[in-house]
C-alpha cells in the first residue's frame, strides 16, 4: 500500500506560513532544493489544496526559459510530469497533469491507495495536509525546520485533540544558510 507523505518547510515554532502570510524565510539553498526534488522524485501523485495548486503553478512552465540552471530545470520537468489532485470548491479547472478531485479527501486517499501504483501519495498544503493528519492519513511527516520564530501564521500540524505516536526514521543538518543550517526530520505515525 503507498504512503501518505506530508513533507514542508516548518518554521522552528511550527509554523509553515508567518502571521502576515510570507514564507520566505523557507526559501531554500541549493542542498535544500536537492533535497525537496529527491522527495518529489519518489512521488506517485501530489494532493493539493487550491493556494498550493497556484504557488506551485509556476512550475509548470519555468524550464521554457534558457536562463535558468540544470536545478530548477530538472524540479520543472518533474514536477510537469507528476500526476496531481487538486482539492477546491473555487477552481473550475486546472492545468497540465492536474484534475479536480471528485470526491473527499479521504475517499481520495482510499481510491489511491487501492490503485495500483508506485511512488508516496504526497499531500501538500498547510489546511489540506492538516486535514489528512486530522483524520490519521498520514504515514510519514517530513519537515524542514528552518532557524527561524515567526510567532503565529499556519500552523505545520493540525491543532485536533487526537494524540499520534510517532518514531523518528531520519534527522540531519542540510544546507548552510544565514542564521544557520536547516533541521531534515522524517517522523513515521505509529499505529
């Protein structure tokens, strides 16, 4: 069966967008962004939630410009290629390898899970991914914590009152940047 996978960027106070809506304290080096495409890599299909869908719509055509390096190049054409499931009651239609999902996120899941298939079920999006922590979906949290308090904003994990034992799989330092080198942890849930 494959994993459900929720891996982002994650302030050192937990957050995973500041209280004025910025991320760019999470803008990663080299070795970081080396890191993330590894990840996307090992993805059978991405879940998104409809403001992710949009950030991450600069991807689809970035590797069309000459101008940018082998790295972004290569997350590009990944990420193009990479099946997508985007959650929202807003959007009537979507681009590129991308379909509006048709059922509810659980059932989403499950229809996944059952297909068969390789490569993690990535669920990305702060509310999205806080939903299928909520209703225990997830298997594996990845999280890059970066040296930075931001003292509010979108938290990484949901707020629920629902306990969930997890086991450290992987901890290292990755990239070098100002202020200090960013913190990789794969934590499995335990069932």
């Amino acid at each position: 069966m494959r994993d459900v996978v929720y891996s982002m960027g994650v302030s050192l106070d937990g957050y995973v967008v500041g209280p004025d809506g910025s991320f760019d304290w999470s803008v990663p080096d080299e070795e970081v962004f080396a890191l993330a495409t590894d990840e996307v890599r090992r993805v059978g299909v991405y879940l998104l939630g409809r403001r992710l869908y949009e950030t991450m719509a600069y991807w689809e055509t970035v590797d069309q410009n000459p101008a940018h390096d082998h790295s972004t190049v290569g997350f590009a054409r990944i990420w193009r290629a990479l099946p997508k499931v985007v959650f929202s009651s807003t959007l009537s239609e979507v681009r590129g390898n991308t379909r509006l999902a048709s059922g509810s996120l659980a059932e989403e899941i499950a229809r996944l899970r059952a297909e068969p298939g390789e490569g993690d079920i990535a669920v990305g999006g702060a509310t999205l991914a806080a939903q299928a922590a909520d209703l225990g979906l997830v298997d594996e949290f990845r999280l890059r914590v970066y040296p930075v308090l931001v003292g509010g904003g979108v938290p990484f994990f949901p707020r629920g009152e629902r306990r969930q034992d997890l086991r450290l799989v992987e901890s290292r330092t990755v990239g070098g940047r100002v202020g200090g080198e960013i913190v990789y942890l794969r934590y499995r849930v335990e069932r």
